[in-house]
C-alpha cells in the first residue's frame, strides 16, 4: 500500500505529556504551550483532562487552561473524559472535543482506572449520550495494545474486540497505543490487521511511546499499512504513571521532520514547533527528548 499522501498528527504534549511530570506547571505555562503549538500548525491539540486530580495532580487546573486559550477556527482542543462529571466540567471548560479510554489488558485497566474492561466501557455510556447531545465528537484509546506491564503479550484479538466497541459506541476515531512502548513494527503491523477486522483503517490512529526506541519505526509500519493519524508529544514529554519505565511518547519534531522526509504533508512549522519545544523544557528544566531538537540545537 502507497504511503499516505496528508497526515494528521494529534498533539498530546499538554495532557498526555505533562500529566506525569513531578513538578508543578502553572495553567499559565500550558496557555502558552498550547498557543505555541496552534501557531506551528497543529489542528488537534489535547489540551487538558478531567479526572479526578487526587489520581493526576497535574491536570488539577485544566478548567483554568480551557478558558485562558483562544481559539483559532479549525482547531481541536480535546479534554480526556474519564466519566460524566468530567464530561460536563470539560463541556463547561469550552472543550470542543472529548476523549474516552479503555485498556487492552484487563490488568492494566485494574491498575489504572479500578475497574475491568467491560466495566470501563459502560461507564462511558452515558458520556458518549452527553456528547451526542451536545454535538461533541468523541474519540477513544486504547491502552496497551502491543504489550502491558503487568501482563506481558496482548492478545491481538482483545484490541479488536475493545476497538469494537469504541466504534459502536460512536467513537469517530480509536487511537490504539503503545503505552510501554514495547512494540516494535511486527507487532504493530499486527495489532492493526486485527483492529481492521472491525474498524475502517481510516479511522485508526496509532499512539506509540519511544520506551524502546520503536516509535518511528512503528509510525512508518503504521503508514505503510494506511494509517494516517498520528498522536505525538512536544518534545518527546510523556510517560505513564502506571506503567513502570514507560518513557515519553514520540516527539512531535521527530515526527515532522520524517514526515518532511518523506514528503508527506502535515501543515506544522517545524521551526515554530522546535520553538515551542524549547519553550516548555525551559519551564521544565530539562533537556528535550527530541532528537531532531538536541541535533538542530548542537552550534
């Protein structure tokens, strides 16, 4: 199959990313952040989640960051939506898109979320009917679809079968993620011929975590089989909380600059989106986890 000629790269740097950084990040740092990276070019941008801060202390003021952005037409500013009250605070917030997630290992979603797959699924009933009233799109994850922490392999099948019901229950999109990154092409090829059996190629999306050094190499995989959405993290920032030496998700800039390589289009800015990365790792303190940023900032 002939690579895609257009991609679309989903942000997920200001929730997925900052969620498990140890220090406090002011709502005011992540305006900024998500300011930045609308005005590199990135049309889908996962601006915060409404979960409870008891379990993710730094998306406490994501109701604060929702109302500080101003929003540009044509950009997606998603809240992850654990149940109803998360809905209605992210509805409330100005969130014009929300996300639903499930795991592929029902040890993991033990872990996670306190509750089995199933359980997990039905408890986004009723947001998946709020959103439908309030003509919200929905879009779904799923968690650990190459390997798991506590389980090991995943079965192929049980992603299928979880992105089933994502689907039916009106999710548009499914966004099925490598949450250790232990995947490598093989395995990702895999997960994606079986997802296919039950969902349409275009409304998958990959969400692959560098852990292992796979992500790029998994994002081609992917391409080649006709996925077209990617999620990626400004400067590689990410790592789940539950998921022992899960590092970042792939790095946006790296992202870009292979998809430049590759000639396929994207509409980001690479140099505005380097911009951003600077910006909120000198918040952070730390070095960036983009290759492409530590080699363009080599003198």
């Amino acid at each position: 199959m002939p690579l895609p000629k257009k991609v679309r790269i989903v942000e997920v740097g200001p929730r997925d990313g900052l969620q498990n950084e140890p220090q406090p990040i002011s709502a005011a740092v992540k305006i900024e952040l998500i300011e930045r990276l609308a005005d590199a070019g990135i049309r889908y941008i996962e601006a915060g989640s409404f979960v409870n801060p008891q379990w993710v202390p730094q998306m406490a003021g994501s109701d604060e960051v929702f109302r500080g952005i101003v929003p540009r037409p044509g950009v997606s500013y998603a809240a992850l939506t654990p149940n109803l009250k998360g809905f209605e605070r992210a509805l409330a917030a100005g969130a014009n898109e929300v996300a639903i997630f499930a795991a592929a290992s029902e040890t993991f979603s033990q872990k996670n979320i306190n509750c089995s797959i199933d359980a997990s699924l039905d408890r986004f009933a009723p947001v998946m009917a709020a959103a439908s009233a309030a003509s919200l799109p929905v879009r779904g994850y799923i968690s650990c679809v190459a390997g798991c922490p506590y389980e090991g392999a995943v079965s192929a099948d049980k992603v299928r079968q979880v992105a089933e019901r994502l689907l039916q229950m009106g999710c548009y999109e499914i966004s099925l993620g490598d949450t250790i990154g232990v995947g490598t092409p093989a395995d990702i090829r895999r997960v994606i011929e079986a997802a296919t059996q039950s969902v349409p190629i275009e409304q998958l999306a990959v969400h692959l975590h560098d852990t292992y050094g796979q992500a790029l190499a998994n994002i081609y995989a992917s391409l080649e089989m006709g996925v077209a959405v990617v999620d990626s993290a400004i400067a590689g920032l990410g790592g789940c909380p539950y998921a022992k030496g899960a590092s970042g998700n792939v790095a946006t800039e790296d992202l870009v600059y292979m998809l430049n390589g590759l000639g396929i289009e994207h509409g980001v800015d690479l140099d505005k989106l380097l911009a951003a990365g600077r910006y909120i790792t000198e918040q952070l303190g730390r070095e960036s986890g983009s290759k492409v940023a530590r080699a363009l900032a080599q003198p």
